[in-house]
C-alpha cells in the first residue's frame, strides 16, 4: 500500500493526496513486489535496503546511497503478535519524505496526528521529531513496566507463580528495548556525519539532547531490568526455602512414624519376647515412645531444625 500526504504550512491538516508532489510524505506500508519495483524505478530507490527495511528484526543504521539517506529505527509496538519492537525504514531526499514498514505501527498514527503542527516539506526538522517522539515511545513503555514492577515488588511476599511468569515475559521486552535502544546511540552520534543532510546549529543541539534522553532511558531500562532480576532472585530463594522446609518437616514425620512402627513390628512377630507378659506393656511402650519423641524435639529445636 503505497499513500501521499501532505501538509507545507503550519495551521493546515495532514492532507492525503492521489499522487506524488514535492515536499509530500509517502507512507508505504507492505509493499507487494510490483510496489517495490515501481518505487525502486520511480524514485531511484535501493531495492535490498527496501528489503532490509520491510524485516522487523532490522538492526538500526544509516546508509547513504545514490543522494538519498536510509534511516533503519526500531520503535515499541504492540501492533504485532509475539514482538515488541518493530524495524521501520526511513528514506530522506531532496524533494520528499518516505516511510517503509512492514506494519501499520502506532507511530504512524500519532506522530502525524493533525494537531501536530509537522511540515512534510520541512525533512531535517521532521526526522529529527520522530526520534522525539522514537525516545519518548521507548521512556514510556519502560515507565510502565517499571511502575507494574514496583506494585509487584510492593507485595513481593504475595507472589504468585502467575506475577513471576509476567515479569519474565517484561525482562524479555526490556531486553529487546535495551538491544534496540543501544543501537540507536551510534546511530545518532552518526548524524553528524552524513554527507547528504546538513543540520543547522539549532538541530545539533537538538540531537545531543536526544542523546542525553537516550542514555538516561537506557539507565531506566537496566535498572528495571536488575530490579526485576532481584525480585526473580527472591522469589526463587524463597520458594527454595519453603521446599526445603516442608522436605524436612516430612522427614522428620517420617522418623517420627518410624519408632513406633518398629516397636510394633517387634512385638508384632509370633516368638518370645522381653516382657511381653508384663500387664500394660503397651502403655510402657507408648510412654517409651513419646520420651523419645520427646528428646527428639528438644534436640532438634537446639539444632534450630524445628
């Protein structure tokens, strides 16, 4: 699906139009083949870093070929089934702005929102706003499952083996955050580098603070990541614990069990025994067994096992 907007001054709404015109911004999302090859001949596109920008495992980067820069981002994304991040690519030329993903992602939808003032002509200015708006995604997914965390580690005492397997499945998205994110810090310090795109002083600025913004959303990433590792650490210790409590409990029971079990599987056999004709025998037996009982409590509550 291959769609033009367009919006060159500030008040207007993000307009779509029925075909391409400088200074438009051309959104497509999975192209079929003919797509990719109308584009590739249309626009003088690279046909492989298409490819490369429609597979959402793509590793951020920049490429700079035949005057046009390939941006490849990766933004957080509950718009696919089983990943959390999805690759997108971006392509800047001289008379236009163009989008290729695979999905429809939730940045699409709320970075051109029509109350954002955003000029399709003005391309510096507006790559510049989706790494905003890229870093600002990131810090409040982390945020959440952050705060989520905190509620849990609230009653971690309480926990159950449902809230364990819920932080597991939030370890592996910040994971994949933390990957994606600490690719995009070369990726923006790379900027400053590119031959075709040239940024005023005000913008250079700007990218120093997305890398600031950047390193501290990182920071909040690991530090989830290691409170939550200590909140699994905890929960695997305690239940260890509890399962080393209740394996003694039950030995020692079973020993219990066992003294009188013996006693009676003696005087159980048919041959002669010591004092098996003395009257209330079994009283003195019972009264043997809870001395013993007796003595093995006392030991085993110094031994601090009881």
């Amino acid at each position: 699906m291959i769609e033009y907007y367009k919006r060159l001054n500030k008040g207007e709404k993000l307009k779509k139009v029925k075909s391409f015109s400088v200074g438009c911004w051309i959104n497509i999302i999975d192209p079929s083949n003919d797509e990719v090859k109308f584009l590739v001949e249309k626009f003088k596109l690279e046909e492989d870093l298409i490819y490369d920008g429609l597979d959402i495992y793509e590793v951020p980067r920049i490429e700079e070929e035949n005057k046009k820069s390939y941006f490849f981002i990766s933004f957080p994304t509950s718009m696919i089934k089983n990943d959390y991040v999805s690759s997108f690519l971006i392509i800047l030329s001289k008379n236009y702005f163009m989008t290729i993903s695979k999905f429809k992602l939730e940045i699409f939808e709320k970075f051109f929102d029509s109350k954002k003032n955003l000029l399709t002509n003005k391309i510096t200015t507006t790559l510049l706003k989706i790494f905003f708006f890229l870093s600002n995604s990131y810090n409040d997914k982390i945020r959440g499952i952050l705060k989520n965390v905190k509620q849990n580690r609230n009653r971690i005492k309480r926990l159950k083996e449902k809230d364990v397997l819920d932080l597991v499945l939030q370890e592996e998205i910040l994971n994949d955050y933390l990957s994606n994110l600490s690719s995009l810090d070369p990726l923006y310090r790379a900027l400053f580098k590119l031959r075709l795109i040239k940024f005023e002083e005000n913008e250079k600025e700007f990218i120093e603070d997305l890398l600031i913004d950047l390193n501290q959303t990182i920071n909040s990433c690991k530090i989830t990541l290691k409170t939550i590792k200590n909140m699994r650490d905890y929960y695997q210790t305690t239940l260890s614990n509890n399962l080393n409590k209740i394996l003694s409990v039950l030995t020692i029971f079973t020993v219990f069990l066992t003294i009188p079990a013996v006693l009676s599987g003696i005087y159980g056999m048919n041959i002669q025994l010591p004092f098996q004709n003395i009257n209330g025998i079994f009283w003195i037996l019972i009264g043997f067994i809870f001395c013993i009982w007796t003595i093995a409590v006392v030991f085993l509550k110094k031994l601090k096992i009881l």
